[in-house]
C-alpha cells in the first residue's frame, strides 16, 4: 500500500491550491484576491497533518471593451489591457490538532511578478501629473500582499469537507499614482466553504467552494472596493492514479457597490463567469510524490472588468514525511498496487 498511499497524499495537497491570486475583477485597479475557477478538484479536501510546499504560475492576459471605462491607480482610463506574469510561494502547515474532529492548518501565500497595464487614453488623472488623451502603459518586477489563511477539513467516506478563511494583510509595496500594482494596499477578508466527493472506486471527483469576499479601504486613493461572493465547480476523472483531467467553472459577483470619495466612476459593480479545463499529473522523485496540474479558463461573461484567459501552472509536493491517510482508498481502476 505504500506506492499508493503515496500518491494519494501528493494528490490532496491540491486541497489547498489557489488560496489567493492576482488579477483581476472589477474592484480597485481591477484586481480581486479571488479568481474565477481556481479552486478546483479536491477543493475540499484537507492533506494529512504536515508540512506542504506549492508553487504557483499564474498567468492572465484581457481587455475591457473600448466603450467602458474603468478605474485604476486613481486614474479614470479606456481601452485598457492587462496582462499578468505572477508567481505565488505557498507553504502550509496541516498540524495534528483536531477542532470538533476536523484537521487545522494554515498557509502563507507570497507573490511576485510583472503586472503590465497599457490604455489607449487617459480620460481623468486627479492623482497623477499626466495629460489627458495620451496613452499609457506601465510594467515592473513587484511584491505583492502577504496571504495568511486558516482552515479546518473533516472526511465522512467518499466526501471530504473544509471551511476557512484568509486575511491580505497590506505590506507597503504599493506604488501610488502608478497603473501597475501587485498590492492592494486594503485589508480583504475572505471567508468559504468547500466540499469534495472522491470515489476511488471510479476515480470520480466532484468538488463545489462558495465564498464571500469583503473589501476594506485603499487609503492612498480614498477607494472602498465592494464586497463580493464567489463559486467554484469542478469536475475531474481519475484515468489512472497518476493523471487526471477535468472541466471547471467558476463565476464571482460584487454585492455591494464601491464607495469613497475615489471613486470617480460610482459604484462600479462588477461580475465575470468563466470555464475551462485541466489536467493533472503526479508522480515520484526519492519517493517524495510531486503533483503538477495545468489549468486553463476563458473569461466568457464580464461586467465592468477586462475580459480575458486565465492560465495556471502549479506544482505541489509534501516536505519530509507525513501522516497518512486513514484509510487509504482503493485506487481507481487501471492503478497498481504495489504491496510490502
């Protein structure tokens, strides 16, 4: 059992995959912690206690319409594209305590990379000294917001389960008056519940997270982003214990207007629903199991925000040993098992 319980574990580290990413949604600078479909297959699953190790690779390229106008970096702007080139350093620890029966863990989410924001033409600029009508394009190397996140997972059979929560904690690195920004410089909370239901029999797995986005204030712009709620469904089937693939959908949507005296074009409420698929693989290195997953989704109903693709690489992989799954399930059909 020890070859499969191995690629089990590598498996359901995915149950933590995309706590947190980058652009974008409507909001402030068209950025949002949540993106459409990133929780996906094993979404409610909670690794076995210790320690965890993901890499992120996120990338998005969109624009808006011509005919809308959006917000960002307090600069009103049209004809804008955004491109995003991101990586996210998440480790996570599982510990062994155990809250009304459920697994505790928490994560620290890390990001870097290169935002690229270009508009065909500055409409208004109160905070920034640039003419109106030239057009304007901003790329740099940045640091995003730190990611703290808590969570709790339980299992009943075949379905698994987790509720949690994560706090963007503002770090500094925002750049005032400039259009590209990896920070948000505002406190998000985001509070979700995910379920799993995994027949390994079958090699089925269904997987459902909702959430509630809640926005604080940038104090730089005076801009209150509105709060928003989010859901995710993936659907995936095993092919051997290795590989799998999928289809995901995933749609968020502002409840409550943005605010604040830097809000220049109203409340600005914005909603975006997107689809696509995935593909995952894992395998062994030192009997360390490493599971890597592609996804990609397109962006195919927008309001107020850029429409565009989002693509993701992430690799994933347990540190040292771990505890193991009580009890293993049977693999999926066509999967070897290798016995002591």
């Amino acid at each position: 059992m020890k070859r499969l319980r191995a690629s089990v574990v590598g498996a359901i580290a995915f149950s933590w995959a995309g706590i947190a990413s980058y652009p974008a949604s409507s909001t402030e600078s068209g950025a949002s912690l949540y993106v459409a479909g990133l929780r996906g297959p094993l979404a409610g699953i909670v690794p076995p206690p210790g320690f965890y190790f993901e890499n992120d690779f996120y990338s998005y390229s969109g624009r808006l319409s011509a005919s809308t106008q959006t917000q960002i970096g307090g600069a009103v702007l049209a004809n804008v594209k955004v491109q995003a080139r991101v990586n996210f350093l998440t480790p996570t620890w599982v510990t062994p305590i155990e809250i009304l029966g459920g697994n505790l863990g928490f994560a620290v989410i890390l990001p870097f990379g290169v935002p690229r924001v270009s508009a065909g033409a500055l409409i208004a600029a109160p905070r920034i000294g640039r003419a109106f009508g030239v057009k304007l394009r901003d790329s740099d190397f940045l640091f995003g917001d730190p990611v703290i996140s808590s969570f709790i997972g339980w299992h009943a059979g075949n379905f698994h389960w987790q509720v949690g929560g994560l706090v963007n904690i503002p770090s500094g690195t925002y750049r005032d008056g400039e259009l590209s920004n990896l920070s948000f410089n505002r406190w998000i909370g985001d509070i979700y519940a995910a379920g799993t239901w995994l027949d390994p029999k079958i090699g089925l797995d269904i997987s459902g997270a909702v959430g509630i986005e809640i926005n604080g204030k940038n104090d730089d712009t005076d801009y209150k982003t509105g709060n928003a709620v989010h859901v995710d469904l993936a659907i995936s089937q095993y092919l051997s214990k290795e590989l799998s693939v999928g289809a995901l959908f995933g749609h968020y949507q502002q409840i409550s207007g943005d605010s604040g005296e830097g809000a220049s074009l109203g409340p600005y409420k914005g909603r975006v629903t997107a689809v696509g698929g995935m593909i995952s693989y894992t395998f062994n290195v030192a009997e360390t199991p490493i599971t890597t997953r592609v996804k990609v989704l397109r962006e195919v109903s927008v309001d107020n925000r850029p429409q565009g693709t989002i693509g993701l690489f992430t690799i994933a992989f347990p540190l040292g040993k771990t505890a193991p799954a009580a009890p293993p399930p049977e693999p999926v059909p066509g999967a070897k098992v290798v016995k002591h």
